[in-house]
C-alpha cells in the first residue's frame, strides 16, 4: 500500500496543472452578445436559448436591438443550435387591442416562434473578447455574426 501512495500523489501533481490550464482557458473567453431584430416584424418579446443560458431582451422593434456586456457562454453545451424565441406582435389576434388581457395572453401562450441558429462557430472561440451578434433576419431564419475585439 506505500508503495501506491508516492505513484499516486505523482499522479495527482501531473493532472493538477493539465485540469487548471483548461478551466483557465475557458475563463479567458469573454462576450458581449447583442440581439438584433433585423426583419420588418414586430416582436413583442423575444429571447435566446442556447446551452444552459437564455437572453431575454423583451420588445423588439424592426431595427432595434439589446447588448449585454462580458455575457458567459453556456458551459457544456451539446448542441451546435440555439433558438431565438419570439411573440410576432403583427399576427392576428396578438396585439393588446385584440381583446381582454387575459384572451390576448392566452393566445400568446401558444403563440411562439421558434427560430434555429446554428452557433457552431461560438464552440471554437479561443481565448480573448468577443462581439457576438444573433440577427432575426425573419420568422424563420436568423444567424450568428462572431467578430474578435482586438482591444478591449
């Protein structure tokens, strides 16, 4: 049994220093994420589901858009797909004039779009600062623009 020990402890100090640099690396990869609404839809609210982590940045004019600073990536992701979620506020019978809060709420419950991103290209980011962008281009199609800060 002593004799385990000193093959152990070598052990031990080799995985140390390997586990550390990969949990260090990870932490050196830093964004600012924005949503933009880039199609000519209203959106009455609007969110991102990627990994472990959803963005909510709400009312969404054409044209607007949200950014949140130093945002984390989600950790142990297993998917290359994230989904933009949103209230098309232009549909029929969605709007706030449309009936009584509690018929317009209802509807919107069952009302969501679903948008794919394909996010593949956030998976291999290296260390440094990142403005990362998810364009909703239409009710059907958005995507991912990555752009490295060289500055920060």
């Amino acid at each position: 049994m002593r004799a385990l020990l000193p093959i152990l402890v070598s052990f031990v100090a080799l995985c140390t220093p390997a586990c550390s640099s990969k949990l260090s690396s990870r932490s050196q990869v830093g964004a600012d994420i924005t949503v933009q609404n880039d199609s000519t839809n209203h959106l009455d609210w609007a969110e991102v589901e990627w990994g472990d982590r959803s963005i909510s940045v709400g009312v969404m004019p054409p044209g607007k858009g949200a950014t949140f600073l130093d945002f984390d990536l989600p950790s142990d992701v297993r998917t290359n797909v994230a989904v933009i979620k949103c209230i098309n506020e232009d549909t029929p019978g969605l709007s706030w004039d449309s009936g009584s809060n509690d018929e317009v709420r209802a509807r919107r419950a069952t009302s969501w779009t679903r948008i794919p991103v394909d996010v593949r290209r956030l998976l291999q980011l290296g260390d440094g600062h990142y403005d990362v962008t998810f364009r909703i281009l239409s009710l059907t199609n958005a995507d991912v623009l990555v752009e490295r800060r060289e500055n920060r």
